[in-house]
C-alpha cells in the first residue's frame, strides 16, 4: 500500500508538473485529468472510497469534460499555452513554497493512530441517496442536464 501510495504521489506531480510545461492547452487539460486519476488514486490507499468516486465523477468527469468543451469552442489561435513575463517569479516562488512544505513535512515529528481501517461509507451514502432522497437527486439531474443543453444552445453558431 505505501509503493502504491508513493506510486500515485509521483504520477499525480509529474501530471500536475506536465501542465505548466506543456504548451497546447489540451494536452494540458488531459494531464490535468491524469492529476486529477492520480488524487483519486491516492484516495483509495487512504480508505476514502466515496471521496475518490466523487473525485473521478465530478472533477476528471464533469470539470475536465467542461475544460475540454471550453477548449474546443475557443479560436484556434488562443489555445496555446503561451509564456510571458510572470514564469520565472512564478516558478521561483513555487519551488520556494516546495521546499517549504518539505522542510515543515520533514522536521514534524508525526504520531500514528492506533486505530484500524476506516469503515467504508460508500454503501450507506448510496442508500441514502436513492430511498429518502431520490427525488432531490433526480431533480438535481434534470437541472444539470438542463443547464447543459442551455449552455451548448448559446455558444451554438446559427
């Protein structure tokens, strides 16, 4: 469990690394939804099995889906990931924020729990939501589905 852990650690950096380098914006998007793969992942060697499915449906489903219409509908010309001024400050400043982390992650002298496993929750919240709330749920759905199609009407060229 700690290779995977570590395993998903580097994919999900070197994704989120990958998309500051990358210069087409949709290659960026897709290593953000490999970032986005990878915290799921790492959320599952914690034992957080409903946060990662809400992780994987909501962000490298429904946000990376969203990212990669708004790419499309763009002009051709605007979807390079072109530098500027800023990079260098930007990337010193970060690298400042890194070592900080490591240093603060380093030095702290962490406890462990003498608990077991986390129960999974995914089975009751599923329960919940399609017996005393499925009305809400649906209802939610049909709003999304709704906004959706209104969204795509409006960018849509006559």
């Amino acid at each position: 469990m700690v290779i995977a852990f570590w395993t998903l650690a580097a994919l999900t950096l070197g994704a989120a690394a990958m998309i500051i380098v990358v210069r087409n914006l949709l290659h960026a998007v897709l290593f953000l939804i490999l970032s986005f793969i990878g915290v799921a992942g790492l959320y599952i060697t914690l034992s957080a099995d409903f946060v990662a499915v809400a992780q994987i449906l909501i962000y490298a489903g429904a946000i990376a889906v969203l990212m990669i219409f708004a790419v499309m509908l763009t002009p051709r010309s605007s979807r390079n990931n072109a530098g500027n001024f800023l990079q260098l400050p930007a990337l010193v400043l970060s690298g400042l924020i890194a070592a900080g982390a490591a240093i603060v992650a380093y030095e702290t002298e962490w406890r462990e729990a003498d608990r077991g496993s986390f129960d999974t929750t995914a089975a009751q919240i599923g329960d919940a939501l399609l017996s005393p709330f499925v009305l809400p749920f649906e209802i939610a759905s049909v709003l999304l589905v709704a906004a959706m199609i209104g969204a795509i009407v409006l960018v849509r060229e006559d």
